[in-house]
C-alpha cells in the first residue's frame, strides 16, 4: 500500500504542501495547465531555497493584484469551466473550498451560500488548492496520513481585524485534529493547509512502519529563528497483512428511523470510519433494534462517538479495543473488453492470491454499457485470470 505521511513540524500551508509535492517530482506544467484551464490569470514559480541550512522547494504564485471578494458559487463556477480537469481533481477541489466555507460560515454566523472567501479566495490560494488536487491525483496515494498539527502563537491581522492564532476558521478546521504545542510566535497552519489536511488526511498519528521511497521539503515564505519553516511530505510503501489495533465503537438503537440511521452512516464513514455496519438486535420488552457497530483507528474514536451520538440520540455507546489481523494486500489494474477495472489481490497463507474487482469500477461500467453487474464482474476476474497467465508463463493466454 503506498503512503503519503505528512510532517508538520512547522504547520502547514497550501503553497508548502504544494512546493512539497513538486519537490517530490510533480510536474509543475500539470498545475499550470489546470490554472489556465479555469481562466485563473496566474503564473506558478517553483524556485530552489534554503530554510535553516535545509533546501526545499518554494512555490510563489504570481498574478496581478485584485480586490475580489468571491462566494462559493463564483469559485465553483471557475472549477467547472476548466475542461482540462479530471472530475477528480474537480471534485477534490470543491470539496477543501466547501469544507473552508462551511468553516468560515460557523465562525461568521453566515451560511454556506452567504459567506464571503476573503484571503481565501483570493488567486494564489485558488491555485494553491486546485494545485494540491493535481498533486494528489498525481501522487496516487492509497493512505494519507499526517502528523499532529502545530498551529504557533501570537496574533494576525485578517480581513475582520486582528485575531489569536490559529484563526478562527482554521480552528474550526482542526476541530477532531491532533495539535501539537509549538513556541513559534507566528501563523504556522493557514486556513488553506487546514482545509487541506481536514479534507484529505485519512488518520493521525506518528510515522508508521513502511519502506520509504520518496521525501520532499516545501518551504513557507517566512523564516523563523527557531527553526526551519518546512513541511515534509515522505512516500513510502506499508504492507497491508500484519496486525494492528482498531476501537470498536458500538450502540443500540430500538426508536430510530432507517433513512437517520444510513444518514449517521454516511457522516461516520466521510469522518474517516474504517467500517460502519448494522445488525438487527432483540432488545428488552421484546423490542426489535439495530445494533450499530463502527471501526476506527484510536485518534479518531472520540471525533465519531460524537457523530454517533448526536446523529441518533443514543444515550450512551460502548467501546474497546480490538485487535485486528489482516491478510496482505496489492491495488492492481486489469484491462477488460469492456474497460479497464481496479481490483485488489488478497494474498492468503499459503501464497494463493485471489483477486477481487472493485465495485465501483464495475458498477461503473455496467450503467455505461447497460449491462448486468455480474457480467462485468466475470469479465474483470477472467482477465485477471488472462493477465496472471501470461506474466506467470502459466501456458497460453
């Protein structure tokens, strides 16, 4: 499984995570092109520098001032126009610019379609997000993970006036978000970088046990005395078998709806649930209920205790640890007569591996070509079939 782990040792911020990304290797035309695909006037200069003694890459994005004050609608207007972006990408963008707005709006007392993007809105962190999306599409990570988060000390000056770090709307973003104390007196996580993580990151933690392939250093603008403004992002590879721990967190429920129940569900699972599930239950009085169980990793139990509260009105869950061990895992790709498909090989003891085509993908492919799901499915596991033959010199294809 391949794994970006992100290292805030001096927070983050949308054109640190970006530089970091093309100091990895991303290529800096891909960002361009996909600024130029939305209209935005801006041009991306990627320059070598230094912070403390350590090189890293420094991303500026240079454009002609402006005085825009831009509503949601308006950025989404502009992402939508770029023919030359993947739905992905598109998707991934609009996505960090609504979890900004939906920050902003609690914080101002507005509404999502009301709120103002003030320094968020402005060109360079327009291109700094719709950049990270091309850099994560790029990148093709399978997990991402992220240190916990320092935030520094003091005040800064917005466009409401002078306020405490971390800002507001940055935290309203790390709410659910390991911090880590830092005596910085500066701005080290910007509301952007915030977005970003709160958008993609999948757990926090320290750096786990993986084979690592790649490190790259984005530079923020300012230096510090303490120490180098730097982000490292560091690629790596981690093996899917083994065993690890996760929380089971679990609750019964005898006078909720179904439709409330998938709703809860669905905000467990966007939250970062490893697995959501129901089981019918007997409760006393001979009631029937829904016994609602969710996985997670140890940071996030207390963020979606919360959700599994206040989504059901359960009076009170139950949790603990259990430990989990799972099988050894590969992504791969497979080309069929009717597109290609994603899967996963699953390698049991004995080095069998048994291949199993992504439901989405097939899913896909089914509604395009208006054919049964379990036609696609046979097709994608006879070409696996086909594409294990032939790399195993397995007889004739």
């Amino acid at each position: 499984m391949r794994v970006l782990q992100i290292d805030c040792l001096s927070g983050i911020a949308g054109d640190m995570f970006l530089a970091a990304m093309c100091d990895l290797g991303l290529p800096v035309e891909r960002v361009q092109n996909a600024i130029d695909s939305i209209g935005l006037a801006a041009r991306v200069v990627v320059t070598e520098t230094k912070r403390k003694g350590f090189r890293a890459k420094h991303v500026a994005i240079e454009h002609a001032p402006e005085h825009a004050h831009r509503h949601l609608h308006h950025i989404d207007a502009m992402i939508r126009s770029g023919t030359g972006l993947s739905e992905g990408v598109r998707e991934l963008t609009m996505k960090i610019f609504r979890r900004l707005g939906e920050a902003e709006a609690r914080v101002h007392g507005s509404t999502l379609e009301k709120v103002h993007f003030h320094e968020v809105g402005a060109v360079d962190s327009i291109a700094d997000i719709l950049g990270a999306a091309v850099a994560l599409e790029w990148l093709g990570a399978d997990r991402i993970r992220c240190s916990p988060v320092p935030t520094g000390q003091g005040t800064i000056t917005i466009a409401h006036g002078r306020v405490s770090v971390p800002a507001p709307a940055t935290a309203e973003l790390l709410k659910g978000i390991p911090l880590q104390h830092s005596e910085v007196r500066a701005e080290l996580t910007t509301p952007t970088g915030a977005a970003i993580l709160a958008t993609v990151v999948d757990e926090f933690g320290p750096l786990p046990s993986m084979t690592l392939d790649a490190i790259g250093y984005g530079a923020g603008t300012k230096d510090f005395q303490e120490q180098g403004n730097l982000l490292r992002l560091m690629v790596g590879s981690v093996a899917d078998g083994g065993t690890d721990q996760v929380w089971v967190i679990e609750t019964n429920l005898d006078d909720v709806s179904a439709e409330t129940i998938g709703f809860a569900s669905e905000r467990l699972f966007a939250a970062g649930a490893l697995d959501v599930y129901c089981t019918p239950i007997q409760m006393k009085k001979n009631r029937p209920g829904t016994l609602v169980t969710v996985l997670c990793d140890p940071l996030r139990r207390p963020k979606l205790e919360r959700i599994l509260i206040r989504e059901t009105g359960t009076l009170g869950v139950r949790s603990w640890i259990a430990n989990r061990t799972k099988l050894e895992r590969r992504a791969v790709r497979v080309a069929t007569p009717l597109g290609e498909v994603a899967g996963k090989i699953a390698i049991l003891e004995d080095g069998t591996e048994v291949f199993s085509p992504e439901f989405d993908d097939c899913r896909r492919i089914a509604l395009e070509r208006d054919l049964p799901l379990h036609q696609v499915d046979q097709e994608a596991r006879r070409a696996y079939e086909t594409q294990r033959r032939v790399e195993h010199g397995d007889g004739d294809a």
